[in-house]
C-alpha cells in the first residue's frame, strides 16, 4: 500500500530524503530549504537509562530514526549504517549510533535492545513517553505518524522520515544523508566529516 502525505506542515524538507513506512512504502517530500535542526532529546536508553544529546562526550552522534516492527526500511538501513561505521575502523570509536523509536506505544527499552542485538554497529536505541518522543522529533524535524495496516502487526505501521543525522559533541548538528547512499559512500562522508573536526581541534 502506498501512502501519500504532503501538508504544510511536514517537518523535515529536502530534495534528496524520503519517508518510509514498515513495508517500504514512500510517503510525499516537501522540497523546500531545511530549518536549523537542533537535536535536543531527552529519552531513556536500551539499557533503561536517562539520556539526552550530552550523554555522550566528546562522541559525535550518528543518529537515525525508526521503530521496530519496521518490515524493510529500517532492517536495511541499520545494516547500511553497520556496514559503514564497520568500514571507518578505528574511526568509527568517535561516533555514538544511536537508534530513536518513533513508535513508544511498543517500543520499550527491551524490545529496543532486543531488535537492535541483530545489527551490527553498536547502536543504543532510545525510547520515551509520547511526549518525549514527539518533543525528539520536533527538534530534528522528522515527521512520523500511525498509518492503520492490516497486515501489520499490531495493525498499524509508523511512514517516518528516513535520514541519518550527524551531530556534533553535545548535539550539534552537523549534516544529513539521505537512504540513497551506499554504506561505502556513506562511509567516505562520515570520514571525511570527522577528519575536518580533528583538523580543527
């Protein structure tokens, strides 16, 4: 089935990004220039911990969102992501992966970690109430929302924006790719991403 939403409201604006629904469907892009994304969060882990854009250090993040019962769209791209941060090395030690729910009504921190075991890259998922969550994707201006499916389980799946985020130290945004990429050119990005902030530490 193939859902089609296009509003003035729809949070995240590119030329190049896509929504994604559990069975792969597209949902419509709204193709003007993109606020300022500012990645504040403030959810519970996998490990049942709370946990905001500062948690991590000097770590940048590598930050995607999605749900668990997700069919296609976010199997695949959690195993992309694996795959690229796999292919930085010893790189990969300066990123935070972390995995946002944009279905909290089933997804808690053990159905996170549980999913998340079967992915490589060592991603965190987080989690939340619903306001939580939906204060997340405000801040990264993703859009999700339930879509009755009967041939889903539970009835229902969550179309949502399929972007992977890179934020700097402390939740600073820094860019975002898009689902087209490769893990190898995603890989290159991120490299050479990372290596310009050491250039300027």
């Amino acid at each position: 089935m193939e859902h089609a939403i296009a509003t003035a409201s729809t949070p995240l604006i590119s030329s190049t990004g896509s929504c994604c629904c559990g069975n792969g469907a597209k949902v419509a892009e709204d193709t003007r220039r993109p606020a300022p994304i500012a990645g504040t969060f403030e959810l519970i882990d996998h490990f049942g911990q709370p946990v905001n854009q500062s948690s991590y250090g000097d770590r940048h993040l590598l930050i995607f969102f999605g749900f668990t019962h997700c069919a296609v769209v976010c199997p695949r791209e959690l195993a992309k992501l694996g795959r690229a941060l796999d292919l930085l090395g010893p790189l990969a030690s300066r990123l935070q992966p972390l995995y946002i729910t944009v279905d909290p009504a089933r997804d808690d921190p053990g159905a996170m970690h549980r999913f998340l075991e079967r992915f490589p890259g060592g991603f965190v998922g987080l989690t939340g109430s619903m306001e939580q969550i939906a204060a997340a994707k405000k801040s990264f201006r993703v859009f999700a929302e339930p879509v009755e499916d009967p041939m889903a389980p539970g009835g229902y799946v969550v179309p949502h924006t399929a972007f992977t985020y890179l934020m700097g130290p402390g939740g600073r945004y820094e860019t975002h790719f898009p689902e087209i990429l490769s893990a190898e050119d995603l890989a290159e990005k991120l490299r050479a991403h990372l290596g310009l902030t050491a250039s300027h530490t």
